[in-house]
C-alpha cells in the first residue's frame, strides 16, 4: 500500500473527531438580547453534536487503545517465543507500554464524561 494511503487512512479518524467536535462547540447565534440567555440558547441547540462527539471520543478512544494494546502484547510475547532468556527484558518495558496506551484511553474517558456534564 501507498504511503500516502497509509497516512490518510490514520489520519481520516482525527480528522472526523476535530470536525464533529468543531461542529459542537460551534456558536449556535444569537436568540436573545441577554448574554446569560444567548449563551444558554446557543448550547441548547447543539446537545446532539455534543453527545456524538462524547461517543465517537470514547468509541474510538476504546477500540484505538483495545487494537494497540492487542499489538503490544502479541509483539512481546512474539519476541519471547523467539528468545526466551529475553523474558524479563521485555516484559517491563511492555507492561509500562500497556500503562500509556489505557492512561489514554482513561484520558478519552474523563473527556466524554466532561461532554456529558457539559449537556446534563
């Protein structure tokens, strides 16, 4: 496959968040005279953008996190098959790579929550 393929089909999911996320904190306009209440109106009108977005961050956040860490522990445990006095060597290093990728997973969590309690 084409580099340049490979690169836009990794890159077309952040491209899809940045865009569905723009579209939900996108000013819904000015209802009202009152700041209080145009700001309140224009968020109103866009909860449905605001819980796609909160999905789609968890959804992909989750199956990103799921395929890398299904990756990660089928290269080190391909890498101690080969070499098993290497055990110990590469089941550190793994563990902490396993850490990073939840830690951003957690980090997608703790977003769709925010978008949540932005809509509630």
């Amino acid at each position: 496959m084409n580099r340049t393929i490979k690169f836009l089909l990794k890159a077309l999911p952040f491209v899809i968040i940045i865009g569905f996320s723009a579209v939900a904190f996108a000013d819904g306009g000015q209802l009202s005279t009152d700041p209080a209440v145009a700001k309140v109106q224009g968020l109103a009108s866009n909860y449905g953008w605001i819980a796609l977005a909160a999905g789609l961050a968890i959804g992909i956040a989750a199956l990103g996190g799921g395929i890398g860490q299904g990756r990660a522990a089928a290269a080190a445990l391909d890498g101690i098959a080969r070499n098993p006095g290497a055990a110990g060597q590469i089941r550190g290093p793994m563990i902490l790579g396993l850490a990073l990728i939840e830690s951003l997973v957690i980090y997608a969590l703790i977003i769709a929550i925010l978008l949540w309690l932005k809509i509630s």
